[in-house]
C-alpha cells in the first residue's frame, strides 16, 4: 500500500486555517476521522472499515491520497469518503485530459459503491509558498470539476480548493457549501493557557474589539475565521472543521501533550461542538468536525508529536476512551481489559506466594 501524504502539523496561520472545502451537503455535527497512513504497523485498510463501520459510530472519513486500495475497502460501508489530491498532482491536474484519466482511475472504478462525496485538492497549499501549486490550484478545480461533468458526476461529487479567499467564498456561496477549517488549539496554546485550550474551567480570554469573554481556544479561532468571512460580506456561510485533534505524546518541551489530555481534550470536543451551543458570534449552531487522527503514524517525520495522534492502536484497540465506540464495543473492551488486570494480579500474587513458600 502506498504510503498517504497526511501532512505534518504546525502553529496554525491565517494562511494554514483557511482550508476550503466545496461541497453541497448539509452540515451538521456528524464527527469523521482523518485517516493517515504513513507508518508499517496497521491494520489492513479492508479490516479498518469493517471496524469503523461495526464498532464505531464514525460515518464519514478523509483519505490523504487516492489509493485504490483505501478506496476500494470502504465499499458497501455507507460511510462518506473524503479523498485528497497530494500537492504534488496539482499542476497536471490542470491540463483536462490529465483530469478526465484521473477521474477515470481513481472515482469511477469504485463510485457508487464506495460513498465517495469529496475531492480535496491539495492540503493546506497556501502555507508552502510555492507559486506553481498556489497557480495552478484554481485551474487544476475547475478541470476536475469538468471532468466530472464530463462523467456525471459533478453533483454527486463536489470538488475543493484553498486559494485567495473572497473571490472563493463567492463560489461557495453559489454552490452553497461550506468553508473549512485545520484549528488545532495544542499548537496555539501555553502553560497559562492550556486549560483554555482543553475546555477545561478557566478565568477566559477577553476579545478587545467584540468584549466577548472566551472560555476555550476552539470557539476563539472558529470566531476569528468568521468575522473575517463576515467582513468580505460572507457571514452566511457554514464553517466545517476538518482537522483537529491533541497528540498522546510529545517532546518533553511540549506543553501538554499527553493521553490524559488527548482524552480529555477530544471528548470535550465531541460534547462541545454536537451540543448546539454554537460560538459567541455563530450561536445555536453544531459543527461537522473530523478528528485527526485514527492511527498513530510512525513514519511521519518531524517531532514526536506528529506521530502520536491516533485515536487507536494498530490492534485496532482505543488509545483512550472519546466515545466513539458503540456501546456494546465499550463493553468488551472494558471487560477485556478487566480480564487483563486481573490475569496480571493472579501472576502476581502466585509469585508472591511461591516466593513466601520458599
């Protein structure tokens, strides 16, 4: 299997937050995964989707490259597939008849089958400062968008960009999609704030300009994204996000990386962003919200936390409890590692006993 391009993590830009998605579903607050594949250690992609289909209540996934294979395992599952186009790829796509091959290899072979709904072009593009993929982004959406058409596709499968934002979000507003968003409050956040970051009781945050007191980092930087989008006039629009997540390890220098705190931080994301309180500016509101990631990756280079994500291991066993598994998963799992400990306290307590005999 090829190796996926999911990318590395950074302190979060303007630039890196404004990753836009075109698409003319409905959002709501269904929580989706990114599923990385740069490492040697999981599990088979075919065995990945009968998990998440069976014990979880995942319905919607994001792939960072189109491997056929990872395609192709989530066939019959109904769970909607996200598929990447790697950076790398941008500027063939431009050319048409390159578009029109690509969609005839990587979409039609396994659509409707598999629940293919998105094609993202590039990952955060912007942040590379390189101009012949910032120039050809546009070009590169607007072939594969006639290459579906082309195929009929184009309304079953809709087709994102990051680039130059009004003159986007006036096509989003047209197709009436939504704008997505990488916030990560761990790159953003300090000693003094980490409370703040984790949704975890804190004094808050008080916004100068609004005098809108903030009490965790998510809804600062969701807000922040949408008084930028309402001053170009673009208030309307619905906000997705489409990475976040907390690493279970990290660099001693790391503030905050840890299993207790990637716990805790993805589970108050689920409650938060499914509950409808919505933001200060975007009340009464749910965010669909894709948690990154579902594996640990250890081929990512760059510090440890990179390759420390994953909600599960390779055994496909939870890293720690978010609640995402269906409750009788839950229980197996509670009761297996009940099991564990006490194997564990039986060895034991038989050498204690074998060493007190002698």
């Amino acid at each position: 299997m090829a190796a996926s391009s999911s990318p590395p993590h950074h302190v979060p830009t303007a630039l890196t937050l404004l990753f836009i998605l075109v698409s003319a579903t409905t959002t709501n607050g269904s929580i989706g995964v990114n599923y990385g594949t740069v490492a040697d250690d999981l599990p088979p992609p075919g065995e990945v989707a009968r998990f998440l289909l069976q014990s979880t209540v995942i319905n919607r996934v994001r792939i960072f490259d189109p491997n056929p294979e990872l395609i192709q395992a989530f066939a019959h599952t109904g769970i909607q597939i996200t598929v990447t186009v790697p950076n790398d790829q941008i500027p063939r796509l431009a050319n048409l008849s390159f578009a029109q091959q690509w969609i005839k290899s990587y979409i039609q072979p396994y659509f409707p089958a598999t629940n293919l709904v998105r094609i993202l072009v590039g990952n955060e593009v912007l942040s590379t400062g390189n101009r012949l993929l910032i120039g050809t982004l546009v070009p590169a959406m607007q072939t594969l968008h006639a290459a579906l058409a082309g195929a009929s596709l184009d309304r079953r499968i809709q087709i994102s960009t990051p680039h130059s934002l009004e003159p986007l979000l006036g096509f989003l507003r047209s197709t009436n999609s939504p704008f997505m968003i990488n916030p990560y409050p761990f790159f953003g956040c300090s000693e003094e704030t980490l409370d703040y970051a984790l949704f975890r009781p804190n004094l808050g945050f008080l916004d100068p300009n609004t005098r809108i007191r903030y009490t965790n980092m998510l809804d600062a930087q969701l807000d922040a994204v949408f008084s930028a989008m309402k001053s170009l006039g673009f208030g309307d629009l619905e906000i997705v996000i489409a990475e976040t997540g907390w690493p279970s390890k990290g660099e001693p220098s790391q503030i905050g990386a840890g299993q207790e705190n990637a716990a805790q931080y993805n589970r108050n994301l689920m409650r938060h962003v499914n509950s409808g309180d919505g933001t200060p500016l975007m009340p009464n509101r749910t965010f669909e919200t894709y948690i990154f990631s579902l594996f640990n990756e250890d081929l990512k280079p760059g510090p440890t936390c990179e390759r420390n994500f994953g909600l599960f291991g390779p055994d496909l066993t939870p890293a720690y409890d978010v609640g995402i598994l269906r409750p009788t998963v839950s229980t197996a799992v509670a009761a297996r590692q009940y099991c564990n400990a006490a194997a564990l306290l039986s060895s034991s307590v038989a050498i204690l006993l074998l060493t007190m005999g002698n």
